[in-house]
C-alpha cells in the first residue's frame, strides 16, 4: 500500500497564489506576539507606566532604560562589562532606538530580516549580561526569541497578517 504525500507548500507559493496555509498564522501571530513584547518594553521604559518601569524612573522623566537590568548584572560572569555601559546616554539611545524599531518592524511585517538579526543580537547580549543563569545551565526566554526571530524569517512571517506583502517591499529585499 502507498501512500500519497500532498507537495509541501513554499513560502513562495503562498505569496503568489494568495493562499495561506494554518502555520503561516502561527509564525504570524508569533511574530506580531515578540515584536509586542519589544514594543511593549519600549513604552513602558519611556512612559513608566508602572509594569516594570515606575513613573518616577520614566525615560522621558530623565530615567535610564538601561540602569536597571545592567547594574543587576554586576555579580556575573560579564557583570564587569554590561555594569559599564549602564545609564551611558549613547547605550539608552541606541537600546530604545533597537525596541522601538524591532518592535515595530515585527508587528507592521516589513523590515523583518533586519529585525530578527538586531533583535537576535540584542537577545544574546541580555542572556550574555545574565550568566551564569539562575535556573538553567544555558537556556533561558532570550535565547527562545531568538530561535523563534530566525523561524520567522525562514517562515517569511511578514506577509501574513503584515505588511510584508505591498509592492514596495516585494521589490525591495531589505524590507523583507
């Protein structure tokens, strides 16, 4: 007896034919899920609208972003480093700008290749400033997002559920 396999469908052919396959909402909805959980930080950290940023450390109330997560590293393995940066105006501008243009980029779906890789980078340095980690020899949340940031670029997430379908993008493969 055999058995007949249906022909996988390909990223391609779904954005040429129109039809989306259930996985193609899946990697959606999980790109659009991580660029929130950036977005997200950006505002609180902007706004402090109290989840993890009170209102009195808000960056626009002349707090640091980055004071907080940086100087609690003082104590592990590359504490001495990430300790250092904590508070530098350039380290805040250069943080909020990768949130908000991650973020963004994820949720909207264009521009997504380019926001995996910043956002896989700025993953590893926050799992880096983290080690030894307290509750896993080496996985951690950071590290997940990062594997899920380069699924959705194999997956080409931003055409469904995004933006990553207009013509402009199609044309220009930088904003994929």
């Amino acid at each position: 007896m055999t058995t007949a396999y249906a022909k996988p469908v390909t990223y391609h052919e779904t954005t040429t034919t129109g039809a989306r396959r259930p996985v193609d909402y899946a990697w959606a909805i999980a790109r659009i899920s991580i660029g929130w959980v950036f977005l997200w930080a950006f505002l609180d950290k902007t706004f402090g609208w109290g989840f993890a940023t009170p209102a009195n450390r808000a960056w626009i109330e002349g707090g640091s972003p980055t004071t907080g997560f940086l100087k609690g590293t003082g104590e592990n393995a590359l504490g001495g480093f990430f300790g250092a940066l904590a508070g530098q105006a350039w380290v805040d501008w250069l943080f909020m700008a990768g949130l908000l243009g991650i973020g963004l980029a994820l949720v909207l779906g264009v521009g997504t290749r380019v926001a995996a890789a910043a956002g896989g980078l700025m993953l590893a340095l926050m799992w880096a400033a983290e080690l030894p980690l307290a509750n896993n020899p080496f996985m951690d949340e950071h590290i997940v997002y990062a594997i899920v940031l380069i699924g959705l670029t194999l997956a080409g997430a931003g055409g469904t559920l995004g933006l990553g379908n207009l013509p402009i993008v199609r044309r220009n493969a930088w904003l994929k």
